[in-house]
C-alpha cells in the first residue's frame, strides 16, 4: 500500500471515528477503504457535519486527487 493510500484510509477512519454518529449515521465503514470509498463519505461530511467535517471532506478529496 502506498503511503497515499494508507494517508486516505487514516482519513476515511477519522471521519467515521469523529463524525460517524452525526453525519455518517447511514453509512457503514469498510474494513479496507478504497479511494472511492473515501470519496462517497465527503457529500455527507459536508451537508451533515460541522465546519470540521468539512475541513476532513477537504482533506480527504485533496487526498484522493493525489493519487490520481
């Protein structure tokens, strides 16, 4: 696993650690998070958390570009 990848998977852990009762509540984590994975949670950090939720949203689209 690169180190970008494993940077995506601290992330998605993160936000469901954090935010996962407040605006992840209809999603279940993964055990092993792929890049679209991370990416399908960042809609929901958006509209249901708060500023930090979107803050790691960021992080994780930022994250996820770089692997492109």
């Amino acid at each position: 696993m690169t180190d970008q990848l494993k940077d995506i998977e601290t992330l998605y852990r993160m936000a469901f650690e954090k935010y996962g009762a407040i605006a992840l509540w209809h999603s279940r984590p993964v055990p092993n998070p792929t890049r679209d994975d991370a990416l399908a949670i960042t809609q929901s950090l958006r509209v249901e958390g708060d500023l930090e939720a979107r803050k790691l949203a960021e992080q994780i689209e930022k994250a996820c570009r770089a692997v492109d």
